[in-house]
C-alpha cells in the first residue's frame, strides 16, 4: 500500500479484515458491570448481546487519546501517509479526538501526512467505506485521491436500520420510555436513516414483515444501479433475519455481492439485538 488505512471499530468490520488487509484497528470502548474492555480485542459482540438480553447496560467509550497517539506517532516516524476513516461525529467524540491528537503529532513531525475523514457514516456504511479505501490504497492511489473517492463514497452511503426491540433506543435516549412500552405492545418496529450522520427515525411500521418489504421498496427508491454494488448488511446477533433479508435483496436487484456481518459492540450496544441495517449507494462511484 502507498497509504496506511485506519478505521475504528464503528466499522463492523470482522477483525480478520484488519489482519488481512494491514488495516490498523482503533477499538472504541465498552464498559459492563464495572469493567472495561476494547471493543474486538478484549470483548465480543454476542459477549455484548447476550449481557443486554440478560438486563445489563452496555456503554461505549470513544477511542483511546494514548492509543491514537501511539499509532500516529509510529506511522509519523516511518514517514507513512495515513488516512483514517472515522465514525460519525455525530455519533461519538472519536474523530475529535483523532483530530486534536494529529495536530499534536504534526507539531513534532510536521512532514507527517494524515488525513482524518469524519465518515457521518456508521456500522457497515462506515464499513464499506473502509474497505473501499483499502482497495484504493492497493491499487497505488495517492493520499489525496484516496481521501477525496472515500468522502465521496461516504455521501452517497445510504443506512437503513430497523431494531427489533424499542427498549434500547429509549435507554438511549432516542425515543422516550413510554413510546418503547407503547410500541412494544404493538408491535412497532421503526425504521431509521442516518441524515448527515445523524441517527433519524423515518417510519414506523408494524411487523417485522412489513418493515423488510419496506426496506426493499425504499432501496428501489434511493438505490443506483444496485446491480452492480455490494451490499452490506449488519444485524444484533440475528443471522436469520439478516439472511431472510438477503434473500430478499438478491431476488429483487441481484446485486454483485451481499457482505453480512454482526453489529459491533460500539452500535450495538444503543441498537441492541435483533437490530437489522443495510447500507447501499444511492450513486454509482467509479
């Protein structure tokens, strides 16, 4: 690679994806029952899941200062360019971080060449992002034109998330207490988009039949030549459900590949289990 990717584990990305592809992993933080761990490394996310079916409250931490610095510093003095793609602003303090720690890092090593791109993405949307860049930088792309096709492609990443239980989005504070009860009871399950890295509920529907057939109508809506994309879904410890949407996305648009993971400890502890999201491009990215 001509260019050092970093990603944080916001990107749902499994962690042979890092070791595969010599992308440097900056884990966010959880913390349950009093002990912390490092999203990936020291904790999974069916650890996470399975600790929130059980009542426990999972929180998330932003990314280490100490380990960015490190990690900037290393790269800063072997003189390799670096991007990192970073989670939503709007969803963690983690690109503010990496921003004030690369600012540091440049006023000892300012020859040092890093970009910092604030995704507005999150989950496999941030996840595909990454793998994109990892591409580029493979193909021997310089830092600037790997940058510019990365916020590019981050854009024009469409998320589209459904959960299967409202609690956990109150607990977040995304609904209220009474809304969670009251959809419980019937059964609503509410779709959401991210709007400028924002978490923005859409619909309610009722169902989760229904919200699956929704999904598929609202990527015929927003999705360009889905045909030739990969897909991503992520899903709360539900492969099911991820593959019962699967076959319906293959059926309907026969896309070039469909990429399933788990939800990451980070999202999925304010998503909780059963959550379900797909991510597609809403313009063909060259």
């Amino acid at each position: 690679m001509t260019v050092h990717i970093l990603a944080d584990s916001a990107s749902d990305l499994p962690l042979e994806f890092y070791e595969k592809n010599g992308v440097t992993l900056l884990p966010l933080g959880v913390h349950i029952d009093e002990h912390d761990y490092r999203d990936l490394l020291t904790i999974t996310p069916k650890e996470v899941y399975d600790a929130m079916r059980e009542g426990k409250v999972a929180k998330t931490t932003q990314i280490s200062p100490l380990d960015v610095k490190e990690i900037f510093t290393s790269l800063a003095q072997k003189k390799v360019p670096a991007l990192y793609v970073a989670f939503s602003s709007e969803l963690s303090g983690t690109y503010q971080t990496a921003v004030m720690i690369g600012n540091e890092v440049r006023e000892e090593y300012p020859d040092f060449e890093l970009v910092i791109i604030d995704s507005k993405c999150a989950s496999l949307g941030l996840g595909l992002a990454v793998k994109y860049a990892a591409e580029l930088a493979v193909k021997g792309k310089t830092l600037h034109e790997i940058a510019e096709s990365v916020k590019d492609f981050c854009v024009h990443t469409e998320h589209i998330f459904t959960v299967d239980n409202l609690e956990y989005l109150a607990r977040g504070g995304r609904i209220s207490k009474t809304s969670a009860f009251v959809g419980g009871l019937l059964n609503i399950k509410p779709l959401l988009h991210v709007e400028d890295g924002k978490l923005i509920p859409l619909e309610k529907i009722r169902g989760r039949k229904k919200v699956f057939r929704r999904v598929i109508e609202i990527m015929k809506d927003r999705g360009t030549d889905l045909s030739n994309q990969t897909i991503a879904i992520s899903h709360g410890d539900d492969l099911d459900s991820a593959n019962e949407i699967k076959s319906m996305i293959q059926a309907e648009f026969q896309p070039k590949e469909i990429y399933i993971n788990t939800v990451g400890c980070s999202v999925g502890a304010h998503s909780g289990p059963g959550t379900i999201a797909i991510f597609f491009l809403n313009k063909q990215i060259s």
